[in-house]
C-alpha cells in the first residue's frame, strides 16, 4: 500500500486487521472471512502491499500481524500481535448451570419479554418459540429485522419501542431477555426507555455485564443462538399467547394504542401516507428495504410492517447518510429478493455515481429518492428549535432524468396526489434497476429523537 499507516486507521472500527508481508494472501484472507463471519459478525480489514499483488503466491503458509504493524521482518510497529485465528475463535458454550438459572428466571416471572438485537437476527424461529413458551413479546431493534423471518406475529408489537404505549410494555415487564444487543441510545430513546431487570446475552462479556444505564441482574456471555437452544430444552413445551393482561393480548393492546395515537397525529399523515403506499407495492415479494438516514428512512425502520421474506436493512447510529444506494447494490448481488434503497435527496447525492452500477450489472434493485430540496432532519430540527431554518436548502437534480441518462427506467410520484404506490408498483415490475422520485411533505417520527416526546407531551 501507498499509504503510510492506513492500516491504523481500520484498527478501531474492524474485528481483524490484517497487513500481508508475505506472498500469502490466500491463506490470510480465507482467515479474515473466517473472522468476519463469527460472533460477533464484524468487518475484517486485509492490507496488501501494491508490490505484493505482482508476486507469485501458493495457497496456504506465511504468517501475518493482526493488530500491529507488519511483520517482523518488514518492521513492527511495537504494538502487541494478534493472531489472526484467534479474531475467529468463537464464544464459549453456556454452561448447564448459566442456562438452568436464565430458564429459572424466566419462567418464575409473571410478564416476561425478550428483546432481540441484531446478534440475534439469525435466530427468529428458535427465539419465537421460546417467547411462544413464555408467552413474551418480543421486541425488536431495526437491525434485528434485516434476517427475521417469523413476523408478522402476535407476540411482536407491529410499532416500535419508541411509541410509549408499546414502551410501557417494557416498564411493565419483570424479566426482559436482552439478546444480541447493546442497548444503544438510538434504540432506548437515549437510554430513557425503562428495562429492568435485565437477562442479557452476549458474545462480548463487556457488553453483556452492562453499565450504569442498564446493568444486567444476569449476565451470560455465549452465542445467542446457543443459549435460546438451551432454554428450549428446560422450558416447557408448550404454546402459550401468554395471560388474559399480558402476552399478545397486551401486545394487540399496544398496537392499537399507538395506531390510534398516530392517526390522531396530523403530523404523521404524510409519513402514514407513504407507509400504506411502500407496504402496498411491496405486498408479500421477496425485497431487502435498505434504510438510509432520511426521514423516509426513519418511518421505514421503524415502523414498516415485517411480512414473510421481507426484510429491513438499518444502518448503524445517527448520521450515516449515504448508505442505502451502495448498501442496496450488495443486498441485491446477495439474492434474498428485490433490494429497495429508501433514500433521501441528500443522502442519494452521498454515492449517486451507484447508479452506473446498477445500470451496468442489471441489478434487481429500486431506489426511491423522497425529494424535498433540502435535509429534512435538519430543517425539522431548526425550525423547532430556532423557529427558523438555515443552510439545509438543497439544489437537487432531476432525479428521473439522472436515472434515465444511465438506462434505468424512472417515474416520479407525489404523495399528495396518491400515485406513489402505482408508480412504486410499476417499479418493481421492472427487470432489473428502476428508480421513483418522490415529493411531498414528510415530517419526522414524533419519537425519532429523545428530545421530541417530552416537547408533544409538554404541548
């Protein structure tokens, strides 16, 4: 590589970082893959030096630094490393004695719950099982919803953890098995939400233990999947919805409330509006909805209805804007259906140059730029906070013509006039990219931020 110290920049934000100073690439980078695949499933990051790629190489053999500079013979870097097959060693198993005491406490308890992160993604029908056993709700964080496959459910509110009747779920539960997730702030309403007590399992014995804001009365650390395989055979086999106050009657019971609640909204209607239309053209097909940090995104995270072989893909944390195109490209090379970018008009600027990609390789993808000339988010926030709003204004490009200069089939809709669902419907047909402007007026999520609850309860 060129670059002096690149790789120390991948170090904090990747599993495994490896620097190759010998020609054995093959070997190093089936490890990182390896690594990469394992629980915790993080990035793993391979440097090859440009005069490496004109060397000859043979499969297998050679050695690599993990962490610290290269290897000794091209000069470490002091720091201590790291094999790079320990970065693939898997957690422990449970221990009978860990799983006796989880089953003990959540059978013991009147209105248990499980809450499942995206640790846990892979497991929905196990884990439905298990909350059936129970009869739990289950909650689930949008990163948890890019592999479940077992909702819609009874037992799985359809609105999220924000809206406070399906939050007061959570403040009535005596036992919540927290699986897979680390309770960030975008999910807990800034860690306001009320969680207690807390069963948590995870890979990462720091996360599992917890902290000031949510520490765990029980805390394993083990595979996710493991542990509910080991519930399943020490709690009872039989299906339950749970008690006439709790289970899927409470879970129904919430679910109205917040529909309710949203329909009495009037500065939902437009975000409602473009739900009904998005859940509508999808129908029951096979799709992957890619999210980007839009408040079209916003409303589709959370609040988009899982249906069979729909999934819902979220990036991490506030401020990723840019991630639905290029992230739609590799749900669509993947095969689990048709990938749907849900962009804003900012956010699609991040990596428009995408749309080459998909117009070359042909890819099975719909990207839905919602178009408001400016970044929503932002102007939302100023005007609530300021009374006005400042440098959000965006000169935005036609965003169907941009699409049809690359051969990509484009409509534009408006959602005022109730033809973004035909023309969402019409883009879904095609074989191969298509895209769907969108305009109209979108108002965030009235829980999107912490902030914003306590101003509609104060007002």
């Amino acid at each position: 590589c060129s670059t002096p110290r690149q790789r120390e920049i991948f170090v904090p934000v990747s599993k495994l970082a490896l620097h190759l100073g010998e020609p054995d690439a093959p070997a190093r980078v089936r490890e990182a893959f390896e690594a990469a695949g394992v629980a915790p499933q993080e990035p793993a990051y391979v440097e090859l030096p440009t005069d490496l790629l004109e060397q000859e190489a043979e499969l297998g053999g050679g050695t690599a630094d993990a962490e610290g500079g290269p290897p000794a013979a091209g000069g470490a870097s002091g720091q201590e490393p790291r094999s790079a097959v320990a970065g693939a060693a898997r957690p422990p198993a449970p221990s009978a004695d860990a799983l006796r005491a989880l089953a003990d406490a959540l059978t013991a308890a009147e209105r248990p719950a499980i809450w499942a992160g995206s640790g846990a993604a892979g497991g929905a029908a196990s884990i439905t099982t298990l909350a059936e056993r129970l009869g739990a709700p289950i909650f689930l964080t949008h990163s948890a919803k890019r592999r479940w496959d077992t909702a819609p459910h009874p037992l799985v509110p359809v609105q999220p953890p924000h809206e406070p009747p399906v939050g007061e779920l959570l403040d009535r539960c005596d036992a919540l098995l927290v699986l897979g997730s680390d309770l960030d702030g975008m999910m807990t309403q800034e860690f306001r939400l009320p969680l207690e007590p807390i069963l948590r399992v995870d890979v990462d014995a720091e996360r599992a233990a917890g902290d000031d804001r949510y520490a765990s009365a029980q805390a394993l650390v083990a595979d996710a999947g493991e542990v509910v395989e080991g519930l399943l055979g020490l709690v009872g086999d039989e299906s339950t919805q749970g008690s006439a106050d709790w289970g899927a009657a409470a879970v129904r019971a919430a679910d109205a409330a917040a529909s309710a609640a949203l329909a009495d909204d009037t500065n939902a209607d437009g975000g409602l509006a473009y739900l009904a239309a998005l859940d509508a053209a999808l129908g029951d097909r096979a799709a992957a909805v890619v999210c980007d940090m839009a408040v079209s995104g916003y409303w589709t995270g959370g609040y988009l209805p899982l249906r069979p072989g729909r999934r819902i893909l979220y990036p991490l944390g506030w401020g990723t804007l840019g991630f639905a195109l290029p992230a739609s490209i590799g749900a669509a090379v993947a095969g689990a259906g048709r990938a749907v970018a849900i962009c804003g008009d900012g956010g699609a600027l991040f990596a428009i140059g995408e749309l080459a990609t998909l117009a070359q390789e042909r890819l099975p993808a719909t990207v839905v730029v919602h178009n408001d000339a400016c970044y929503g988010m932002l102007r939302y926030d100023e005007e609530r906070r300021f009374g006005r709003a400042f440098a959000v204004d965006l000169d935005a490009p036609d965003f169907v013509a941009l699409a049809r200069s690359f051969g990509i089939p484009a409509w534009k809709a408006d959602l005022a006039d109730g033809d973004f669902e035909s023309a969402l419907s019409a883009a879904l047909d095609v074989d191969g990219p298509s895209l769907v402007e969108v305009t109209g007026t979108l108002s965030p999520p009235r829980v999107t931020s912490a902030r914003w609850p306590l101003v509609h309860a104060a007002g």
